[in-house]
C-alpha cells in the first residue's frame, strides 16, 4: 500500500530540489530490486515500474550509479540469481526507453570506443547487456550498433571474438531483424568468417547453423562464405561447416541450398578422417530421413537422390577406415539390416534400381570383399582346429596378415587378430558361434546372435574402453550376413516376379518397370556370387525358369548366369527342375542370342554330371549345319561351338581340327563373300557391323578358344594361329587384299586379332611361340589409327596385365601412348601404368616366398622391354633422326617416371645398372646387324640421360646385378665394353633435370579394390620368362622366404580404373598438337598432292567408357572422320624384315593420304566413364594448405614435328607406314539411341567379356570397373 501511495502521489520527485538526490533515488532502486519477490503480485510490480520510471521521465539527468543499478539486474550472474529482479529491470527499461537511450549511449560510448572501463564495474559485462538491451528493446541501441561495427575491426583477437560472439546471438535469435536493419553491421560481421584468428573463424562457422534455422533468407549471404571455409586450413573449421550445414538440413531440407550440400558432398574427399567421416554420416542421416523415410516428400527426396551414389562411390577410396564407414552407413542408412525382410529387400531392390553404374560396381565390390574376407575367417577357424605344428602356425600367421589387411589400423590389428586366433583355440563357444556366423547358410537372424553372444563374451565390465573388443566388432561386422539369407533371397524373387506381374510399385519408386525387372535380375546375378547358398530352394530356381521364357535378353542372360553360379546340386536336390531346364538350355545353345548360348553351355558344364552327352547332342547337328552362305546364322552356331571346344576339345579332337581348318581359315575368314559398305569413318556402330565380319570375329574367337582349350602345340596349330593373326593385322584387317571391306569392319578384325594375340599370350604354351616379330606387331596396335582400335585394346591389355596373366613385356607396349594425340588415351595409359606397378609392387610384398619368379613380376624389369620395343619402332628408321628421338625419350619418361617415382631400395642404381648392361649386348632379333644394334644402344643413352637426370641415387651401387631376357638380348660380353655416346649433341638439351612425380599421383582410385583372394592357379607361371642370368635378381631384397605362398590369397579384382571426370571445359578438349600446321589446302589439292612423313593421327574420341565387353553397343560411338588418314595402319615393320617373316606378306599398296579434317570440329566426345565429379577449387583459395592439388589425368607428351613434305623423310622411310592417328580429326558422333535389336546387333554380344574362361568368371566375381582418375584427399 506504501508503494502504491509513492507512486500515486509522487512524493519522491521532491528529492529532485535535494543535493543528495542522486543517493536517495539510487537507494530507493536497489531497495525495490531486493524486495521484489514472488510474493508480489502484478499490481505491486506495475507500480514499482511506475514509480521508478517517473524518476527517470522527469529527473534532468540519470547518473552512472542509477544506470548501473537498473543494469546489473542484466547480468546473466544477476538474473539467475533473482529472476523478479530482472523483469523489473526489464518492464522499466521497455517504459523508458526514449529517455533513458542517451545515458545509455553513453556509457557503451565511454566504455566500447574511449576506453574508460573505470567509469562503472559493469564495464565487463557490457557485451551481456548489450545482448540483453538488444532482446528488450533494439532501439536503446540504436547509437551503439555502429560502435560494434568498428569493434569488429579491433586488433585485439579477444575483444574481436567476443563481438562475434556477440553479435552471433543477435543475428541469429530467431525473430532478430538486425540484419535487414543494419545491413553494414551484417556485412562486417560476414566479414569475419575470413579471420586471421581461428577462434573466430570457427565461432562464425558455429553461428551458421543458428542463422539457417532462423533465418533462411539469409541463406545466401551465407553460402560463399561457408564455400571458402568449407576449405580452411584447420580441420576443427571444416568439421563445423559440415555440422553447421547438416544440423540445418535435418531440421528442414528446404533451408539449405544445393550450393551448402554440395560442400558437404565436397568434404567426403576431406584428407582427414574426422572431416570426411562427419560429412558421409551429415549425407547418410539425411539420406535415411528424406528418402527411405520420406518426410520431406518426392520433392526432398529428389533434392537429395545423388547421395546414395555419391556415399558408395567412397569404397573407390584406398582408406580401409573409408570403406568400412561405407559399409557401416549401407546397413544402417541405405538398406537397415534391422527392416523385416521383405521390407529390406524391397528397399534394396529399387536402391539397386536407381543406382548410377559406378555406384553399383562399387556395392558389387563391396559384397564381394565382406565374402572374401568370410572365407578367410572360415580358413582362419580351420587352421585353429588343425594339430599344432610349425607348418601349421606359419600358414596361421600368413592368414593372419590377411585378415588384419582388411581392418583399420593394420599395426594394432595384426596383434588383435593374432590374440583372437588365441581365443578361438582356447574357447571351444566362441568358436563355434564363429563357425555359424560365415558359414554360407547362416540367417541374418542367427547372425544378430551369434554377433551379440561373441561381443558379450569378449566383453568386460573391468574394461569398460576395450581396444581389442572394437577390433573384434570391426570384424564382425564385416562377416556377419546382415542383409542377405535364404528368405532374403526368396523375398527379393518375389519383388521382381512382382514387376513381372505389373504388381508392383516400380512407377511410385520412380523406376519404369523394365528397368526395374533387369536390374532386379542383375542384383540377383552378383548376389549368386556372394551367397550362392542362399539360391538353393525350388520356389527360386522355379521363378529364374520363368525368367528364361522372357524376351528380354538381358533378363534371361542374368538368369543363365545365376543357374550357373548357384546350380552345382541342382541335379540331387531338385531334378524336377532339372529336367524342366535342361531342354531350356540346348534350344539356348542351339538357337538362342549368343551370350545366351555361351551361358547355356556354362550351364550345362556346371550343373550336369553326364555333360558329354549333352554336348554331344548339340554339337553334332550345329556343327553339321554350318552354310557360309547364311551369315547371320553362323553367329550363334559359331560362339557355341567355340565355348565347346574350349570346355571339352578332347571329346570333340578330330572335328574341330577339321572344323577350325576347312570351315574357318579356308571358307570363312579367306573369303570376302559380300562387298562392304564404302565409307569414309573408322568405326561403325555394332548395329552396322556386316554380318559376314561379326561371323568372321566368332570365327577367330573360336580358333582361339579352341586353342586355350587344348593348351599345348604338339599339332602345331598355335604356330599357324598366330600367323593368321598376324596376317590379319599386316593387312590392315583386309585378310584376302581384294579391296572389297569397309574400313570400320577391318577396324573390328584388327582388334579381333590383337585381342586374339593377347589371349593366346596369356597361356604359358602359346606365349613361348610368339616370335619377336609378331609381339611388336601386337604391341603397335595401341597405336592404331582408329581411336576405338586403340581404346578397347588398351582395355584389353591393361585387364590381362593387371590379373598378372599377360608377362611382362607386354606392359611396355603402354610406353607407345605417349605418342597419342588425344589427352585421354595418354591419361587412361598412365593410369594403367601405375595402377599395374602398384598390384606388382604389392603382390610382391603380400608373397615374399617367389624371389625366384622376380623376373616376371617386378615392374623395374619393364625397362628393357620397353627399350627392346622402342628400337624397333617402323617409324625409327634414321639412327640420328633428332625429331624421332625425342619422341622416343617422351616414350621412354612416360613408364620411367612412374617406375621411378619411388626409389625403394636404390631401385634407380638397379635401372641404371639395367641399361648398362643393354649396353653390352646384342640385340637379339638381329645380333649382326649392326644398324639394329646402333639404334638399341641409342634409345639405352636416351634411358641413361633420363635416369641421370631425374635422380640423384642413380651412380650408387645396384644391390643386385640385374638379369635381361634372354629372347631380347644376348649373353653380355663380358670382354666388350661398350663407352660410346651414341647420342647427336644437340639431344642433350632435351634433358632437363628434375624429380619424378610421385606414382600416386593419380589418387586412391589407381589401386585395386580388392585385397587378395583369388585363386593364383599358374598365373606366375605363365609370366615366367628365360633369362640369361639368376633370376632371383631383385633390388628390394637379396634375401627372401622360402616357404610357399598361400595361392587363395590371390585376388586381383577386375575392378578397373574408376576415371573421375573434372567439371573443368578443358578435359572435354583434345590436346591439340604442338607440331606446326602445315597450311591445309582445298580437299582437291590435298587429293594431288601425296603427303609424306609422318602421319598424323585421329583424334576421334568415344563417349564409351571401360566397357567389360569389347564389343557392347551401348559404349560404342562412331569414329566420325569425314577425311581419314588413308595411309597404312601403322604396325608394319619394313619390308626387308617382313621378308624373313613367316608370316603372309601383304600385296603392293599406294601410299595413302590423309587430309586434315576442319579445325571447328577438334571437340572431343565426354567421355562416360567417370565415376563422379571432381569439383574445382577456386583461384583465390589455391593458397590455403587445406586446397587439394588436383594432379594431372596423364603426361602431357609432346607431339614431335614432322616435316609434310620432306623428299629425305619419304626417300629414307623403306616400309610402309604404319596407322599413327591423324592429329586432328571429328570427334565421333553420340551413340545412337537404342532400338530394336537386328540380327546383325545381337553377334557383338560375344564380346571380350565372352573371351574368358567359365572358371575364371565365377572366381572374378562383379567388381568395380572402368576407370579412375585422381581423387586425391581434399582438406
């Protein structure tokens, strides 16, 4: 009742005329802050605020002392402690606002910009009230604001980072209008995101989240600012960029743009593990709330549809830690194992659907390795069990080291593992939940026990942070079949008989229901690999029956494929159904497309125990129908009976023999029945392939298979097989001379033969009767004027190399691409390069007990191959020829720099001490012609001066003495010594000095997926090679173990290089070349006017990718030259040589012309390998340590000039040239959209994916291919 009477009457406004009235009404605040209670009700506190503000309203002045009593009330200490207090102060600051602003601006004057902190003791609290001011009432600081503005850009951190702190709550409280108000507060404040001092850098980072959520107009203020941090030098702020922008996506998808989520995608490539790690769980999380569960609807989740491809793209990583993050995020965000079954397989089956098809190489990939690594577990468990021996314990310790390759952390696990196996020995349950867990027809249900019992057991309550108990789960997380079982399997056969029946929801999951039926299918197909097992049940087997009835000719080859995978008991344990399948089969083989007949022989080899019979029964009336007269019939004939002869060519001896001479070499490949189309491109699409070439290629598939089938030459037949091949390639493809082929059909029959050499190259009979000759020939083709020719042989040859089944001699033939015109080709070789010198290096290591077959797979032994190839290159005709040299030393840097880019062990001596002794041979294709020789002695002073001027450790001692081939180069005379330089003197100024690139430059992606695993069989025997010398030579280790290699750790996946395309215009470009342009005439002059010297070479590039079939339609563009080069292919050794061959020499041919094709259409095709986007850094960040260095896609090799016209170089060149590609060229058209398939279409079917062998198809199961460029770590 006092207050109200005070505040009624105003008594207290007499003190105004008192001295001391500052005091009294100082007192009387502080009396009113303490009283004030929860006692009092609303009126008592509304007349208190009266009262106190007509103080205020109607006194002259408001002194430091009254402020500071209203204002302590603010501080955060003050206002928990009496929180009546503080609404006190705050109803009497929102009434007084207008009069009390000034004493306010006044003392944040005094204190923020003169200084004077002694004026109050708030004085360190005056970021708190200003805040507090703020969130009562903005316009008591309106004159303050503009003072923050210039605290901002104080040179004291700490004063610095409190204002950010500050002024982060103030922009981001959710109904905060300061930055629309205050627009240059604002754009100071964005201003310190670019901070020198980190604190505050990662205190604008945090403040983003806040202002996303609240203020999403903001947003694209934001976003540059978030980009340029998103690639800050220090982890902590990268990391919260990533929180900053997912905790704001989870929250709502709509408050972050495309531009914020793609510097989370970017940040998955983060060279930290902390940083990529928190980037793929922010995509996962998202992944799982907006797509699986659809809380955001279609929109969202079409928003966000790229993370689950861009998440498996990450298993390309070479981080173990990656790929296990991978694996962890697939089984909990993308397909949870915790889903009911046929939930789970639903979601998998239109995840797979909906995949991009390096995404699903890389989930292929993925099952396969967790499959590898549950066999190795089971081999581990095996060994335990055996009695102990010493045999035993080292076969335990090598299984080990495999197993530990496969787990984070190698160092710490291989102690773990080593402890488990102590464990498993010891403890008989444990043991025996192992057993259950890989064995192939544990449940996913049994798995989840068996998971929880063993982590239960190894737990301890004492320990409660276990480092051997995480590594225990690691593992078993791997192994356990968390997704796939017999019901599993039997659910997902239900979801695409679903499709089949138009029941399902493929149109809702936005799938049409084609794509949905095939790629259902196809993941069925991998999963026969993985868990074959699990197939093993009628309801199944009776739905892949009706697979095979449809006319989807994919469906129906996955469906072969799967009864070939999964049906090795079919005949005991369901022989209803094999006697259903068995006249499926034989009309398959007999009739159907050709991947169907090979599949259907496959099937019937895998799963029938009288096969011979059945062989039998197709092989006789195919084989007596054969009319070369009907072309388009022979395709499918023609591909059965080759897979027949290559699995059981004893049963069908005298008439294949017969068959392979009389029908195929004299009938079929020896005649030109029908006249090609005239044309003037290169290549043709497979659907415009002639019949009669598509029979010719089975044809000499056939041969080849027969011949693998056989796998000896007692009859000789190898010998002549070859020379066909050859022929065929001395001829340009053109076998019978008569002129009447297109040039795209004798581009297909080149590749045929060069594909054919390889092959028969892989198996140790047929690779000993290789001459010299014909290696070389085979080896020129990677340089052949059709861009396609040399795209898919390179494929080829690189696919051969890297299962270590082709020696080593081959891989030289990469060293030829450097003279590529087209950047892509040089890039894709480089990358084949390093990625076949990495398996080597790496095999090596993993099997340290074949020192002696060090000849065949240490990669620095590739060097006097590729010196061996280089100097009898068609085109090195002029010992002295400076132009030709250069190219060679282009050549020759092009392998040199990725051998020695790591110099292991002195490995550099070694090559140097390599080329010496080069030196003192001869060459052994013509030991007594000395010119040969003379050119092999200078491409060695080229190596030399290469050596010696990239490295530093060259003069050291060699810790070896290297050995050389024994096919290649004499014995050395050990009382010759051979000092001369054989080199010009103006060669010298083409060696500059300087450190080799570091052979990963190309990133992760250069390395196998896989770990080891597949089975060795003779591969090492098939690179044998004779030596003049021990063969134990090596210079990473004199000594080595003699114990034998464990030959299921074998496994080189057939993973190719994943090429990851840059965003950046100038990759799609082909290089043009540095040689000067002669001055292009009219197209009538150029038909005139016969050029000589050398040819320039076509720059027709294909948007195909690495394709596993040679021949598949879909990666086959056209190789658009309106003006092909029409000289020679380029392969042909002179003609004195070609007189000494037994090879069938070709005809006299005019010199061909090729006419330089317009400047305006140098573009070259995208190409569609790339497995992701490489995004660009921009300029102004290219300083930041955190800035990835993006590497090169491959050596930029120079084009030498050549002289058009020269009368020396045309009187001095005695072979025909051989098909360098023209230099300039169209690029190919699209590929076209695809139709209806003719007959024609179906024979490239047969493609080089057909060339391999049943067995090795079922150990090489779907991994990874194609290629990759550089996705090096980003920070």
């Amino acid at each position: 009742m006092f207050c109200i009477n005070i505040a009624w009457v105003k008594s207290y406004n007499i003190c105004f005329e008192l001295e001391d009235s500052n005091e009294i009404f100082t007192q009387l605040y502080r009396t009113l802050f303490q009283v004030i209670n929860n006692g009092h009700n609303q009126k008592v506190h509304m007349h208190m605020v009266d009262l106190m503000s007509s103080i205020i309203c109607e006194g002259d002045t408001v002194s430091q002392e009254l402020l500071d009593t209203v204002l302590v009330n603010l501080v955060p200490a003050h206002k928990n402690l009496n929180k009546q207090a503080y609404d006190l102060a705050k109803a009497l600051l929102k009434r007084t606002a207008q009069a009390i602003e000034p004493y306010i601006t006044n003392f944040f004057n005094q204190v923020l910009m003169l200084g004077k902190t002694s004026v109050s003791d708030l004085s360190e609290h005056v970021f708190d009230l200003i805040l507090e001011l703020y969130n009562i009432d903005s316009h008591l600081l309106l004159s303050v604001l503009p003072q923050l503005e210039f605290k901002l850009k104080s040179n004291d951190n700490d004063e610095r980072l409190q204002v950010v702190k500050l002024l982060a709550k103030m922009f981001g409280a959710k109904d905060s209008e300061l930055a629309a108000q205050n627009k240059p507060l604002w754009q100071c404040y964005l201003g310190r995101f670019n901070d020198i001092h980190v604190p505050i850098r990662l205190e604008c980072v945090k403040f983003a989240s806040h202002c996303l959520m609240n203020h999403p107009d903001l947003a694209k203020d934001l976003t540059e600012y978030l980009r340029v941090r998103s690639h800050d030098p220090e982890e902590a702020i990268r990391h919260d960029v990533i929180v900053s922008i997912v905790t704001a996506a989870k929250k709502d998808l709509s408050l972050v743009n495309d531009a914020l989520l793609n510097f989370v995608k970017e940040r998955t490539l983060d060279k930290r593990w902390r940083v990529r790690k928190e980037a793929m769980m922010g995509l996962a999380s998202m992944y799982r709330k907006y797509s699986l569960q659809g809380e955001g609807g279609r929109e969202a989740s079409k928003q966000i549809s790229w993370i689950k491809d861009k998440l498996l793209h990450i298993y390309y990583q070479n981080s173990i830690d990656d790929r296990l993050l991978v694996e962890r995020v697939f089984a909990q965000y993308m397909v949870p194992h915790n889903l009911e079954t046929t939930e789970r397989m639903k979601c998998l089956y239109y995840l797979y659907a909906t995949l991009d098809t390096n995404a699903v190489k890389a989930l292929n990939e993925m099952w396969k390795c967790q499959n590898l690594l549950r066999h190795h577990v089971k081999d581990l468990l095996d060994l335990v069990k055996k009695p102990k021996s010493e045999a035993s314990s080292k076969a335990v310790f090598a299984k080990i080291m495999v197993i530990t390759r496969n787990l984070p952390d190698p160092g710490k696990a291989q102690d773990f593992v080593k402890k488990l196996a102590q464990v498993l020995d010891d403890d008989e349950r444990i043991r025996d939940q192992l057993e259950t867990l890989v064995s192939p027809s544990c449940s996913c249900k049994q798995a989840e026990v068996c998971v929880r019992d063993i982590t239960k057991k190894l737990s301890s309550p004492k320990q409660p942070s276990n480092p051997f108990l995480e590594m225990v789960k690691f593992l078993l997380e791997r192994i356990a079949p968390v997704h796939i079982d017999t019901e599993s399997i039997s659910a997902l056969i239900k979801q695409v008989n679903k499709s089949i029946d138009g029941t399902a929801d493929d149109e809702e999951e936005g799938v049409p229901t084609e794509e949905a039926i095939r790629a259902g299918l196809e993941l069925l197909k991998v999963l026969s690999f993985t868990h074959p097992v699990s197939f093993h049940s009628a309801e199944t087997f009776e739905s892949l029956l009706g697979c095979l009835k449809m006319d989807d000719e994919k469906v129906a080859e996955a469906a072969l494929q799967i009864f070939k995978n999964t049906g090795s008991k079919m005949e005991e344990s369901f022989p209803h159904i094999k006697s259903v399948l068995l006249p499926v089969l034989q009309a398959k083989a007999k009739r159907g497309p050709p991947r169907q007949a090979k599949y259907a022989i496959h099937c019937i080899h895998a799963m029938f125990t009288n096969r011979d019979t059945h062989f039998a029964q197709i092989f006789e009336p195919l084989h007596k129908g054969l009319d070369p007269a009907n072309l388009e019939q022979l395709i499918t004939p023609l591909t059965t009976l080759g897979h027949l002869a290559q699995l059981a060519p004893e049963q069908f001896a005298a008439p294949l023999k017969s068959l392979v001479a009389n029908f195929i070499v004299k009938d079929l490949l020896m005649n030109d029945r029908l006249p090609g189309k005239k044309t003037t491109k290169h290549w043709a699409p497979d659907d415009e392939v002639s019949p009669e070439t598509l029979a010719k290629i089975q044809g000499i598939k056939l041969m080849v298979r027969w011949l693998l089938g056989v796998k000896n030459n007692q009859s000789k037949s190898g010998n002549s097989t070859l020379r066909m091949l050859t022929a065929i390639l001395h001829s340009d493809g053109d076998l019978t001379e008569q002129g009447r082929m297109s040039k795209p059909d004798m581009s297909r029959l080149r590749l045929a033969a060069a594909c054919a050499l390889l092959k028969l190259a892989q198996e140790p009979c047929y690779h000993e009767i290789i001459t010299l000759e014909q290696y070389q020939l085979c080896a020129l083709v990677i340089n052949d004027e059709c861009y396609q020719v040399r795209q898919f042989f390179a494929q080829k040859l690189h696919r051969g190399l890297c299962r270590l089944r082709l020696p080593l001699e081959y891989m030289a033939a990469f060293a030829l691409c450097a003279k590529d015109p087209v950047k892509e080709r040089r890039a894709h070789a480089r990358q084949c390069l390093v990625k076949n010198v990495n398996i080597r290096r790496e095999y090596l290591k993993q099997h340290v007990a074949l020192s002696d077959k060090l000849f065949s797979l240490l990669p620095e032994y590739v060097v006097p191959y590729t010196i061996h190839l280089l100097a009898h290159d068609p085109d090195y005709v002029k010992v002295q020829d400076i132009d030709h040299l250069k190219n060679i030393k282009e050549s020759l840097w092009f392998v040199l720099e990725i051998i020695m880019a790591k110099n292991e062990n002195n490995s550099h001596a070694f090559i140097r001490k390599m080329v010496e002794n080069i030196k003192q041979t001869k060459d052994a294709q013509a030991p007594n012609d000395a010119k040969t020789n003379e050119k092999l002695y200078t491409v060695c002073d080229i190596a030399m001066n290469i050596i010696m001027s990239k490295s530093t450790t060259y003069s050291l001692e060699s810790p070896k003495d290297p050995v050389l081939p024994s096919r290649f180069f004499t014995k050395p005379d050990k009382n010759f010594s051979n000092t001369k330089n054989y080199l010009p003197p103006e060669m010298k100024a083409f060696f500059t000095p300087g450190k080799p690139k570091s052979a990963n430059v190309l990133g992760a992606v250069n390395k196998p997926l896989s770990s080891a695993g597949k089975q060795l069989q003779s591969k090492t025997s098939r690179m044998e090679t004779a030596s003049n010398d021990d063969s134990s030579s090596n210079p990473s280790s004199p000594q080595r173990s003699k114990t034998r290699h464990d030959s299921t750790e074998m496994d080189h996946s057939e993973n190719e290089d994943i090429s990851l395309k840059r965003a950046d215009s100038t990759d799609k470009d082909i290089e043009k070349p540095r040689g000067r342009k002669r001055g292009v005439t009219s197209s009538d002059d150029q038909d005139n006017k016969p050029k000589r010297g050398r040819k320039k070479a076509a720059t027709n590039t294909t948007a195909g990718g690495e394709s596993e079939d040679q021949w598949d339609e879909d990666n086959r563009p056209e190789d658009e030259q309106n003006s092909p080069p029409k000289k020679g292919r380029r392969g042909r050794p002179p003609k004195s040589a070609m007189s000494s061959q037994d090879t069938p020499t070709k005809g006299k041919r005019g010199r061909k012309k090729a006419a330089p094709p317009p400047e305006d259409e140098e573009e070259e095709e995208e190409d569609e390998r790339g497995e992701e986007e490489i995004e660009e850094e921009d300029d102004d960040d290219r300083s930041s340590e955190n800035m990835e260095v993006k590497p090169k896609g491959g050596r930029q090799a120079r084009t030498a000039r050549r002289s058009q016209g020269s009368s020396e170089s045309a009187e001095s060149t005695p072979q025909k040239r051989r098909g360098r590609p023209p230099k300039a060229a169209q690029p190919p058209a699209k590929k076209p959209a695809r139709g209806g398939r003719s007959k024609a279409a179906t024979a490239k079917d047969d493609s080089e994916e057909e060339d391999e062998k049943d067995e090795e198809e079922q150990e090489e199961e779907p991994t990874p291919k194609g290629h990759k460029k550089a996705v090096g770590r980003r920070r």
